[in-house]
C-alpha cells in the first residue's frame, strides 16, 4: 500500500472518528477537520512507507493533540472573543446539536488545557500520567487542571465532582499549614 | 457527573463525526493529495536534513546547499525546564574564566595536550552564506587555557571557519576541522575552501592546511579527523565545481604531505578513481580511535544521494587506516549516525531515526559490531546533532535538539544515560556538554549567549 493510499484509507475509514475526536479538543467542527487533515500529512509525510503504518492512528492522534495545542497556543484571543460571541451570533453551519448540551456548554467554558485534560482522562480514559505525557504537562500540573475542570463542570452541570486529586499547595503559608 | 461527562462527550464526537461526514466529500483522497503534494516539495527533506547534520549542517552556500533542508533552527533562548538539575554538576566549579574570551561563541569540540586544553568552536555567524562586502572576516575560533583559570584565543592564520566541529591531537602537532565561512573575496571560486587546520606549538597558533594544491576542485567541509598511531586520515567532502563527492578520504604519516586515496593512488588500484568508494558514496560524520581500530560513523544516503529519501546508518572499522571494512550495525535502516566516542568499555555512536524521529545509541566493543544500547526517548520529535556524545565517568552525556509542535524553533535536549542503558533527562542549562583534561564547558550551543569554564574539583 502506498503512502497516499494509506493516508486515504486512513482518513476514510477512521476519518470521522478522528474529527469527532477533535471537535472534543476543539469545540469546533471546522477547526476539527483542518486539525485532522493537518495532522494525518504531518504523520504520514514523515512515515517511511511501510514502516509503523499500523501505528498511524496514534501518531495522527498525538499529532492532533500537538495541533490543537499549537492552534490555541496561537489563536487564543481568537478563540476567547468568539466564545464570548458565541450566545450573540446563534448556531451556524458548523454547530453540533447535541441532546447533552449541558455538557457541550460546560467543555466551552474551560481553558484549552483543562479541556484536553478532561478529553484525554474522560474520554480517551488514559491514566493522569499517560494524560501527562501526551500533553508534555507534569502529572501535578494535570492533576491541577483536571481538578480546576471538575469544578468548573461541576457547578455547571450542577453535580458534585466525584474523583478529586490531591494537588500540592502553594507558597509557604500553605506549606506551613 | 462523570458519567454524565462520558456520556455527552460521546454524543458531541459521536454527532461530529456524522456531520463531518455529512459535510465532506472527497475529504480522504484530498489528504492523500496534500501528502503527496508536500512529499513531493519535501522529498528529499528528510534525507536533506539528514545529510546537512550529517555534513555539519553549517555549511550553507556550499555545493551541498542544494540538497540540504531547512533544518529547524535551535530556540535562541533558553527557557524553563522541569527535568532534573540535581546531582549534573556535582564535582564541577566554575574556574572563572572571563565569558568576554569566549563572545557569543559556542565550544564543540577540545582536546587536552600537554597540561593545557584546546577548544574549537561556532561563531555565531556560522551558517551565514555570503560575507557582507569588506565586512571584517573574524579569525576561526580557537582557544587554549589550562584550569586554572588561564585562557586566550588562538592566532590563526587561515581563510574564514565560522564553525570547528573537531579538534584532535596527533604526532604531527594539532589538527582542527569544520566548515568554512566566507573570504575577502566573496566571487572567488575558492570561496568555500573548507578548514583543515594545524598547529604545532600547542594551540596557541594555527595555519591552514591545503590538501590539494593544484589540482582540480576543492574542499568544501572536513567533517572528521582521526588518528592511528602514526597515520592521520581527514574525511572531506569535495567538489569539482560540477559534482560533489561528500566523504573523500586523505591520510598522511608526517603531518606535511596528504594523499588522498582513491583517485591517484596507484598502489590501491581496487579503487579505482572514485574516492567515493571507500566509504561506497556514504557521509562520514566522525571518527574515534578505538582500541587499537579507527571507527568512521555516518550514513548512506542511498542512490543517488538520498533522492529517495533512504537514510541508513553505517560504521566502518580500519586498522590501518586505509582498507576500511563494513561493520555489523543491524539497526540501521532509517537511522543516521551522528557521532561517535570512546568509552572505558569500547566506544558508543549516537544517531537519530527519521520515523519516528527519536535519538538512539549503538554500542560496541571494538567497533566492528553494534547493538543499540538502552531505550531513548519513545515519543515527541528529537534530533542529534554532529555533536552528540559526551563520555562523563560511567555515564554519557546526549546532546540533541527536540520539536514538540509548538514552535518553529527545536529546543535544545540533554539526556544523561546510565551504564544501565537509562537515559534521564537533565537540565540543559547545567551539564557541561564537552569535557577534555578535566576542563568542562557549558551551556550548549543555542543554550545560553556565553560559555563557562568550568574545572573538575580535584583540580
């Protein structure tokens, strides 16, 4: 199989899965689709035909999580003034409706970071230190920001977060505490 | 709550991916297009950015230029880390040498000969393609010092280097290597005749070394030198002005008169008139005497000269020299070497792999056989440099640059491996990176605008 039939039947068969995967990342179903075509050419114009093809699925998906966190890292102020936006303009051509929109509501209120976190740890269901790894965070640092997220998502969906991670405390008079 | 997180996020890519496919059509093959459209552009990038670190990627305007890619640039500025700092610099100290001798400047190689230690380095101009006209031509950066504190930079009387990648001791006086940066005269056809330098006093003065007078052609780069007991052998790459034949090999026994074999050698015949041969067309990256073996480490670009994209790692043994013989290095395929150095048991070669793009070290205890030693880093992007290994006591230093995705820019990346195989991650900021007669120097090139001196605490 060729590295241009790879790619397709990658994207054809695993396409949608992919995006889907994204959108929760991103919240956008346009910026999904860029995200995922972006990464499968970054995964595949860097594969050797032949050679970890039947890994491809996992580095599309850490190119993904790359992607998205570059994209942020980029179009931050882009993203927060949309989001505010968002109520005013009403849904478009690219909105998922969904029966959950609590929940949809509730991931567009985090920061990028918390979001991926909570993707990765609540979705994908990998362990905080897998979490970390693809994120290139400290475990501390996603043990903070799933922390944060739950409560965030908590008193959104008016619920109670049911897993909690002890997170060191900061500064010396907690320290002393 | 979390059930009910589960249970939307499903939904939300469960109905993203409905209307994705909704939404799309010919999606798949137009990713197969882009692939195909940016492998087409890039389809020797890989191989390219290979051979530019394989050949000392400095060399930029040189006749390799046109098959080098753009090699990401090293972040200027060193940035937070979260990786071990404890325990590197233990037994260090700073022997308060003044940073101005050093400028901007970064130490790659050195050596220790008669109670001093001689340090070749990187302008950092180096890569620079043309001098701007009457722009003064700063001398190759050399220095000498001893530990106590005591350092100069070297006289040096030759064309231009921008960038010395090697610097070893020999019967015959001193001999440093590297890439050339611009002359005077930015139209003459010399322009990019390549450093061999030479000095017999120590360190303290250097002359060029020109290894073909008279004849057609001329070096561009020296990317190695090595020596065996009497015999010192030069790796160069050299043009004709119409073809470029990237590892010639050159020998001399009194440090005077070079030959290079292959062409023109009429007691080895076998060679016929392609010096490309000894080394079958293949980029030399380094040599290191081994015992009593001189061991070449690089990569064969495959034909013709990576236009596929097929980047294998080699190594050659010699034990004279002369007649170099294929080593056994199994995992090879898709992994350049970079570099090679001696140990206290034989000696490691550091390279990096196109796919996945991660570092790796081979072991051998005589160079003739290797096995990949350890387990590098298994995810993220990570390249090495020419530069890579750093024997320190029963552990080694690995040198290499990392992209993560988010930047433009490559972050430089130390790793300090274990007899065990382990390799740990430290801060870049504090492990000396080039260590020789227990005088050490630190930070990295892209690291840190100044280099320190540090002295081993026995000293």
């Amino acid at each position: 199989m060729s590295r241009q039939d790879a790619v397709e039947t990658l994207a054809r068969e695993r396409g949608p899965a992919l995006v889907g995967y994204a959108y929760l990342l991103t919240g956008d179903l346009a910026t999904a689709q860029d995200v995922v075509q972006d990464a499968l050419v970054h995964t595949f114009v860097r594969m050797r035909a032949g050679h970890d093809a039947q890994h491809a699925e996992a580095y599309v998906r850490q190119a993904i999580l790359n992607g998205v966190r570059d994209g942020y890292r980029r179009r931050r102020t882009f993203l927060g003034a949309r989001a505010r936006l968002a109520g005013a303009v009403g849904p478009n051509q690219d909105t998922v409706a969904v029966e959950h929109v609590d929940v949809q509501r509730a991931l567009a209120a985090l920061s990028p970071r918390e979001r991926a976190c909570v993707v990765l740890r609540h979705f994908e269901d990998l362990p905080v230190r897998e979490v970390a790894e693809a994120l290139q965070l400290s475990e501390g640092a996603v043990k903070r920001y799933l922390s944060d997220a739950r409560s965030r998502l908590g008193e959104l969906l008016a619920d109670e977060p049911e897993e909690t991670w002890p997170v060191r405390p900061a500064g010396p008079a907690a320290r002393r505490s | 709550m979390s059930e009910r997180l589960r249970a939307g996020m499903r939904e939300m890519s469960q109905v993203a991916a409905e209307r994705h496919v909704d939404r799309v059509e010919g999606w798949a093959a137009e990713a197969g297009a882009r692939v195909r459209r940016v492998r087409r552009v890039r389809g020797a990038a890989a191989a390219g950015a290979a051979a530019a670190l394989l050949a000392g990627a400095l060399v930029t305007g040189s006749a390799l230029a046109h098959r080098t890619a753009p090699v990401p640039p090293v972040r200027p500025a060193p940035a937070p880390s979260e990786v071990q700092t404890s325990g590197i610099l233990e037994g260090w100290h700073d022997a308060g040498v003044d940073p101005a001798i050093f400028g901007e400047a970064t130490v790659t190689d050195s050596v220790a000969v008669d109670g001093k230690v001689v340090a070749v380095g990187c302008d950092p101009g180096a890569g620079v393609q043309v001098a701007d006209p009457g722009a003064a031509v700063p001398a190759p950066p050399i220095w000498f010092g001893t530990a106590d504190g005591q350092w100069r930079r070297a006289t040096v009387d030759a064309p231009a280097a921008y960038c010395l990648h090697e610097v070893v001791s020999t019967p015959y006086g001193l001999f440093a290597a590297g890439v050339p940066g611009p002359t005077e005269q930015a139209t003459d056809t010399t322009y990019y005749r390549g450093p061999l330098l030479r000095s017999t006093d120590g360190g303290e003065t250097w002359t060029g070394v020109e290894l073909d007078p008279g004849e057609a052609g001329w070096v561009v780069q020296v990317p190695a030198v090595g020596v065996l007991d009497d015999r010192v052998v030069a790796v160069t790459t050299r043009t004709t002005g119409t073809s470029l034949t990237v590892a010639t090999l050159w020998t001399t026994t009194d440090g005077d008169t070079w030959t290079r074999l292959g062409a023109g050698d009429r007691t080895r015949p076998a060679l016929g008139d392609d010096p490309a041969r000894v080394f079958d067309g293949a980029v030399i990256t380094d040599l290191e005497t081994v015992g009593r073996d001189l061991v070449a480490v690089g990569a064969y670009l495959g034909p013709p000269a990576g236009a596929q994209g097929d980047v294998d790692g080699r190594a050659w043994v010699s034990q004279d020299g002369l007649e170099w013989q294929h080593a056994a290095l199994p995992d090879r395929d898709g992994c350049p070497l970079t570099d090679v150095a001696g140990t206290p048991t034989g000696a490691l070669a550091a390279g990096w792999c196109l796919w996945p793009p991660l570092p790796y070290l081979e072991r051998s205890a005589d160079g003739s056989a290797w096995q990949r030693f350890g387990q590098g880093p298994t995810d993220g992007f990570a390249y090495l440099g020419v530069q890579a290994l750093q024997p320190l006591g029963d552990r080694t230093l690995v040198v290499g640059a990392a992209l993560d995705g988010s930047s433009v820019y490559a972050t430089p990346r130390q790793w300090m491996v274990t007899p065990d195989g382990t390799w740990h991650p430290v801060d870049r900021l504090v492990a000396p990176f080039e260590v020789a007669g227990g005088v050490g120097f630190w930070p990295r090139a892209g690291t840190g605008p100044t280099t320190t001196v540090l002295v081993e605490d026995a000293r």
